[in-house]
C-alpha cells in the first residue's frame, strides 16, 4: 500500500493517544491525521496490497471506516482538514460490465471461459474542509469539493460531482442547500486557508476567525475574510523570507 501525505511527515506514531484504534500520522509541526485500523481493504475483505492513497493533515476517518481497492488503477486522494465519521466505505471500483448478456465475471468462474474488459472508474477525490457523516458510502470516480458537508448515511453514486460548500443528504445524494452565500463562498475559495504555510503557527494567528458566525452578517463576514486573506499573505512573504 502506498500511503503518500505532506512532505514534514514523521511518520507513525505507535504511542500516540489514539494509536490504539488509529494509524497516526504526525507532523513536524505537532498537526498529525489518523487513518483507522484495517482501513484498506480488497474484494475478499483482507488488508489490500496494492493502491495509492494521499491524505493531508488534519483529515481522518472514523472507527471501522474503509476503502476497498480491486486493483492499483484507482486512487483515493483526500486533503486536509477532511472530517469523516464512522463506518464510511469508500469504494473505488468493482464495476461489472452491464452492457454484455450476462454480469457474471465468467473467467473468474473458469479459466477456459472469456469476459469482456471490466469498465473502470477514475480516482475518488475528496478535497479540503469537509465533513462526512457516519456510514457514508462513495463509489468510485467521484469529487466532493471544498467545504462539503455529506450527510449521515448518504449515498455517493459513481462519479459524483459537488459544488463547493454545499451541504448534500440523501441516497444518492442530493444537494439541500449551501452553507454561505455565494460571494462568502467566492471569498473562502479565494483565500484557501488549508493551504497556509508554517499551517499550526498560522492557524494560531488567526484563530479567533474561525469563531465568528459566518451566517449572520454577510458584508462582516467579508470584510473578516479579507483581513485574514490580508494576513495570509503577508505570512506568505515572511515564510519565504525564512527560506
């Protein structure tokens, strides 16, 4: 399994407070992720041997979570601050082929018989600052933008696509509603604060905006948005000066 995250990883740490039930990964500036125990699964329900994952900091699965990979031309990517809950499945292929007279995957029964090529999905991208309700499922080839909300048990069909920072219920999933007006929404996908340099010592400046409701004032809101864009910039060239 080939498990790719940001550059400053430590690695595992096996004496982590959660380590019991997680795969912690920590960081050189102290942020770590978490992946559940027996995450990664194949069709027979063992620990998978092939596929690629990428998770960022701050994202994690809940307790009894999954994602089964049936070969190694599926990848899940997953950013950072992606908050997900328990028993979620991700599962990034296993199609059979519908158009043929039969479904059954004939060679697999005997190795005289023939079956056409199985269709294929593309990879399973689950971007930055969102949050999954319990027992999730995904199937494969799908995209769930920035600052989603995906509601407990809802269903992911093949190849999804949300909008960023819409809120989606439902089997399959059906978009409700945004969580921000439209010109709050342009503004935080302008200021794309997951991506700050030196992140745990920004995010401590800027702490006490993440504490405002964005909801209630919308011309507030964006003047707020603006300082912290403001402040992320001026971070930018500091950082770089310390280089």
């Amino acid at each position: 399994m080939n498990i790719d995250t940001d550059s400053d990883c430590l690695g595992f740490d096996p004496n982590h407070p959660l380590a019991n039930k997680f795969d912690v990964l920590v960081y050189r500036d102290g942020l770590f992720s978490t992946l559940p125990k027996n995450f990664f699964q194949n069709w027979l329900d063992d620990t998978s041997q092939i596929g690629t994952m990428h998770i960022g900091k701050c994202s994690g699965f809940g307790v009894d979570s999954l994602v089964k990979y049936d070969s190694d031309a599926q990848a899940l990517h997953v950013g950072r601050f992606v908050s997900g809950g328990l028993r979620l499945k991700f599962i990034l292929n296993g199609q059979h082929e519908t158009r043929a007279m039969s479904t059954s995957i004939l060679s697999f029964i005997h190795p005289e018989l023939k079956s056409p090529t199985l269709p294929q999905y593309g990879h399973s991208v689950i971007k930055n600052d969102i949050w999954i309700g319990d027992e999730v499922m995904m199937l494969g080839g799908g995209t769930i933008e920035n600052g989603c909300i995906i509601g407990a048990r809802s269903l992911l069909p093949p190849n999804f696509t949300s909008e960023p920072y819409g809120i989606y219920v439902g089997s399959p999933a059906r978009l409700v509603r945004f969580r921000f007006t439209d010109k709050v929404i342009e503004s935080l996908l302008e200021l794309a604060w997951w991506d700050a340099p030196d992140l745990a010592n920004w995010l401590k400046r800027v702490n006490r905006y993440f504490l405002v409701d964005f909801t209630q004032d919308e011309s507030k809101t964006l003047d707020l948005l603006a300082e912290v864009k403001a402040h992320k910039a001026t971070w930018g060239k500091k950082m770089a000066l310390a280089v």
